[in-house]
C-alpha cells in the first residue's frame, strides 16, 4: 500500500512535472512565434521604405535624363488638341520637321475621344539647333459625309534660345462645316 502511494504520488510528480514543462515550452513557443511576427513587420516596414527610396530615385533619374536629352536651351514640344470635332475624326497624325519625318502617330479611339474632351497630347519632343526651322503636319481622319480626310499644315517657326512649345489645333470650321487645322507657337 505504500509503495502504492509511493507510486502514485511518483507519477503524479512526473505529470505535473510534464504538463509544467508543456506549458513552459508553449509559452516559449508563443514568445517565438510573437518574435518572428515583430521581425516580419520589422522586415515588412524595410522593404516598403525601400520601395519608396528606388521610386524616388527612379523618378529623379527620369527628371535628370529628360534634363541631358532635351537641355531647355534646344528643346522643342510638339503638342495636338481639339476643340468640337464635329467635322473631324482624328486617326494619324505625321510630323514632319525640315522635311524628315520625326513621329508619326496612330490613334486609338480612346485617345481621339480624349483630345475631343478637351485633352492635350504631346506627340513629339526633339532638340533643335537655334535658326528657322519648317514644320509640316498632315492630319489623317475621316471629315464630313463620313469621308477619308487628309489635310496638311505648315509653319515656319524660328527657333531661339529656350524651351519652344507648338500647338498642332484641330478646330471646327462652322461656316464652311469643316475642319480647321491651326499650328500656332505658345508663349
């Protein structure tokens, strides 16, 4: 009998002894998975500061690469807009600038929908050197009674020192109930 008691009171010293041991090693458990969550958000914050660090450094060297292939000195920006498009749906635009082709440009009914609305798009920017240049734009699209259309524009432009900045407008011609294609310089 008392080695019975002897015995019992041996195994339950060994149970509370494993079942301390088991709640010690959860606690540890917890206390780890509690450390690699901080170490995740820890990481989780670098990453996203670093993120931000390459995106603003991606944007500055944009910034300094607009700045060494197009010096303000020799820069020149060409831009289309429309105002109405009653008369006119815009399909191509080609640009010319003494007589070599530098964009030419197809767009999307998306975009054309856009102009309409108001918006502006620069379809090219180049360096010119200082003196008079020529610009011819030919406009493709389709005019009035549904019909192919193709129009072209000219202008003679003299480029100084600075930024230069040209509109290609495409207007409607009430009167006539025809397209109006304007190349003006912006101030």
């Amino acid at each position: 009998m008392v080695t019975n008691r002897l015995l019992i009171s041996l195994l339950s010293g060994l149970l509370v002894a494993f079942a301390a041991s088991a709640v010690a090693e959860e606690a540890t458990q917890a206390d780890a998975e509690m450390a690699q969550r901080e170490t995740f958000r820890s990481l989780d914050e670098d990453v996203q500061a670093l993120k931000k660090e390459v995106l603003d450094l991606n944007r500055d060297l944009f910034l300094l690469e607009e700045e060494l292939l197009f010096p303000a000195n020799s820069q020149v920006a060409f831009f289309i807009s429309m105002d109405v498009g009653e008369y006119f749906d815009l399909d191509s635009v080609n640009i010319k600038i003494n007589g070599k082709e530098v964009a030419n440009y197809l767009y999307t009914e998306r975009e054309a929908d856009a102009l309409v609305r108001g918006g502006v798009h620069r379809v090219h920017m180049a360096n010119l050197k200082s003196g008079e240049h020529e610009l011819v734009a030919t406009f493709v699209g389709t005019g009035p009674n549904v019909r192919d259309y193709r129009r072209g524009a000219t202008l003679t432009f003299d480029k100084g020192i600075g930024a230069k900045y040209i509109e290609l407008e495409i207007t409607d011609r009430e009167k006539k109930q025809q397209p109006d294609f304007v190349i003006k310089e912006w101030e």
